[in-house]
C-alpha cells in the first residue's frame, strides 16, 4: 500500500476485482471516494470531484439527498415488515399505485430489484401474455448483465463469453423501421415483443430520429407483438420529460423502470404494463405465482421510490434536466463543436453525448496514421477526456460500449454555473490539442501502452 492508498484499495484488488483495478490504475482513476453529497464526491484525501456520472444515472436526485436519507430513516425505525409474502404488500401497494397514476393505462406492475431483472420480468411477461417465444432487440442496445438481459443486449463483448443465451431472440438495426418489419414479417405470429430504449446510452448516446417509436409501436401492434420501452437509464426525468416515450405520441405496452427509482441509495425496478396484458399472463389463480421474488416490492425500497416520485414532482426535476441539459449541449456545440476532433454533440435532456474522432487527413502518412488513429478513437479517446477531467476535478466516463463518446449524465439538481464549469474546462482540455501528434503522445503518457494491446488485462 503506498502512502496516499486508501487501505480498502488494497482489499478491493485482492477480494473483488483485481482486473478492474488494473484498468483504473492504467487510466490514473483509481482514486477511492469516501463521501457523497448533492453532485459532490469527495476522495479520501479530502479532494472535491463534480460528478457527471451520478452512478449511471441512479444518482438523479444527488448523492444522498436529506428527504431521502429522512425517508430511509423512517421506514427503518418503524418496525414495518421490509418482507412480507403472506399477505399484501402494503408499500408495495402504494408505489405501484402512485406508479399508475404517472403511467396509465399502463396500471399493473411487476416489481424487483435491479434493471436487469426487470427486463426479465419483461421478457416473462411478454411469453406469457402472447404464447409466444421470439423477442426481437436492437443491434448496440444494452440492458442489463443477466443472462435473460444479455440474450437481447446486442454487445457481442457483453454477450460473447456467456453464449448460448435464450433462443428465439433476433438483432435488428437500431432506428430502422424497415429492418424491424422485415423481421416481424419474417417471424410471423411468432414475435412476442421488440424491446428497445428510447436513446442508446451505453452504444454512444443514439437518439433515433423523431417518430422512430411510434412507428415501431405500430408495426409491433400490427403484428401482434408487444412494444417493450427499457426505460432503465431515459426514465424519470432524465431525459427532460418524465418517461422518455413522452412527446413521441406513443405508450408502450410495457415500460420498465430502475436505477434512479430507488433514489441511488436502495436498488428498486418496476415492469409495468396494462391490466388487460397483466391479466393474460398471470391473472389466473394457477397462474398467479409464475413471476416474483423475495425482495420484490420490500418496504424499505417501496418508501424511499414513493419519496422519489414526489420530490420528482415537486423539486420539478423533468424541466430542469430539461434546461440544464439545453444549456449543457448547446454550450458544448458553441465551444469545441468546431474543434477538428470532435465529430458531434447529441442527447436528450441531461443524456449527453460527446462524440470524439480525429479527422482522417489525405497523404502516406494519413494512411499510414489511420488504423492507430481508429483504434485510439474507438478504445480509448474519450477515457483520455475523462481522465483530463479528473485532473480537474470533474468525474465523467465513456459510454459503456463506444470508448471514443464521452457520456454526461450528472444528477439532475446540477445548477447552471456546474453546466458552465463543465463546458469551459472540456474546452479548456481540448484547446490544447488541435493536431494529431500531440493528442497521440498525450494518449500515450497518460494511459500507457494499455490502449496499444487492445486493453486486455
């Protein structure tokens, strides 16, 4: 352990994952952060970090918030049942009504922990409902690490090592109207649902061009297919609207919902749908049973989503995400949207994507630059921003799957003079590198020869 180590590090690296460790360590990222507050993090030698991770965007309402902290302090000193399967589940009840209200007609729900397990229930439900077995997904579509969510994660890397997955799920492009009804064609009567999020997060912050959900919802319907919207990440206001669907003139069949529904301090998802496709999977008594868990719908989580819900409503936070993440895009076009390695800006509300690549020059040594330029782009460029940025006390990450996009993604109570800091100091950043070879060699210092071999640990 060095001097300024963190003795949990240590730990952390011998008992959890000693591989990730290794990256964080070549990326000079390994710092240990030992408090959370609003869209603080603090590392353990007392140095102040603006998050614009907000843990994957399950932080919407700041780290910690003080009504959600009451909240969780509450419902654990009142010695309510947290888990309670022989009777109804009270809590549960009122989140799930309070769900409704905001999602209707889609008034049923299905609840449990993690996003991943909500797509499940998702997937269960969509077989049920139709007595049907194929699921279509879309090509750099991401949701969730099980093995169900994996099966319609179109990552190979994510999916590569885990195969066979569930049979009966088919890629299709992303945003392609066409592509989905030559494979509902394809699959006749056998297509159960088409499950989609309304922006690609982890494939680079994609937003499909207007009307892209309401007429995939069409084709799903004229077919017989349920419209399956993973609303994980866009839910909940981060995209500038309560649910991501919202304003595309649509309500999918099935919306599921996690992350920042447990506030970022207690996981809690929700798989809701109408009660006319709730009933034909799982309204007979003989039936009742099939889907559940032992944590789904536990009190404590229940409480602290029912407080989220409202400080939503009151604290406003659809708009603001709204307008923050206005001002943040359009401040990154106004500052580097010229600069000659920055290819676009692109997002929904406070979903953010900055999309770095060096342009290609003509002549031999263009040529003979353009494989390293590539693969510097693709694995590592926006890394190389993040780890700039943490010099500077900003915490970003790429997007999960296309390393050369860095993703935004701060807690919505994010004020105007943090969206400014975060422009100036990306500016600031990339002003010092407009030609190739000095982007290069700083890529090069700052992560080592890691990015040379690919990454491989």
């Amino acid at each position: 352990m060095t001097a300024h180590e963190h003795p949990s590090v240590r730990k952390f690296a011998e008992h959890v994952s000693p591989a990730l460790m290794k990256l964080l360590g070549a990326f000079g990222s390994g710092r240990a952060f030992v408090r959370a507050k609003g869209t603080t993090l603090w590392d353990h030698e007392g140095r102040a970090y603006l998050d614009l991770v907000s843990a994957h965007g399950a932080a919407n309402l700041g780290h910690n918030p003080a009504r959600l902290v009451d909240a969780l302090t509450r419902a654990a000193s009142d010695e309510t049942p947290n888990l309670l399967h022989v009777g109804p589940q009270l809590h549960a009840a009122e989140l799930a009504a309070e769900l409704a209200r905001r999602t209707s007609p889609l008034e049923r729900c299905l609840f449990s922990t993690t996003g991943a397990e909500a797509i499940d229930s998702a997937i269960k439900l969509a077989r049920a409902a139709t007595r049907r077995k194929v699921i279509l997904y879309c090509k750099g579509g991401s949701h969730g690490k099980g093995l169900g969510a994996l099966s319609i994660s179109g990552t190979g890397r994510a999916r590569d090592p885990f195969e066979p997955l569930l049979p009966g799920c088919f890629e299709i492009p992303f945003d392609d109207l066409e592509a989905l009804e030559r494979a509902l064609t394809k699959h006749k009567g056998e297509v159960a649902a088409f499950v989609v999020e309304p922006v690609q997060c982890d494939a680079g912050v994609l937003v499909p061009e207007s009307g892209y959900l309401k007429g995939a919802y069409a084709l799903a319907s004229k077919h017989g297919a349920l419209f399956v919207l993973d609303e994980v990440e866009t839910g909940l206001g981060r995209t500038g609207r309560l649910f991501g669907y919202q304003g595309e003139g649509v309500v999918p069949d099935v919306l599921v919902l996690g992350r920042s529904l447990g506030g970022g301090m207690l996981p809690v998802s929700a798989t809701l749908t109408t009660p006319e496709i709730h009933d034909r999977a799982f309204g007979r008594v003989d039936r009742f049973d099939l889907h559940g868990g032992t944590f789904s719908g536990y009190a404590l989580g229940a409480r602290v989503a029912i407080e989220v819900l409202t400080a939503i409503d009151e604290e406003k936070l659809p708009a603001s995400a709204a307008a923050r993440g206005a001002r943040l895009a359009e401040g990154l076009r106004d500052r580097v949207g010229s600069h000659p390695f920055v290819r676009a800006v692109r997002g929904r509300g406070l979903l953010v994507g900055l999309e770095l690549a060096p342009a290609r020059r003509g002549g031999r040594l263009g040529r003979l630059l353009s494989g390293v330029v590539s693969g510097v782009s693709r694995s590592v460029l926006g890394q190389w921003l993040a780890v700039r940025l943490l010099e500077r006390g900003i915490v970003a990450q790429p997007a999960a799957h296309q390393w050369n996009v860095l993703r935004l993604t701060p807690p919505l109570v994010v004020t105007d003079d943090e969206v400014d800091r975060v422009v100036n100091e990306i500016g600031s950043v990339l002003d010092a590198y407009t030609e190739l070879p000095l982007l290069l060699a700083d890529v090069g210092q700052r992560l080592g020869a890691q990015f040379l071999t690919g990454l491989k640990l």
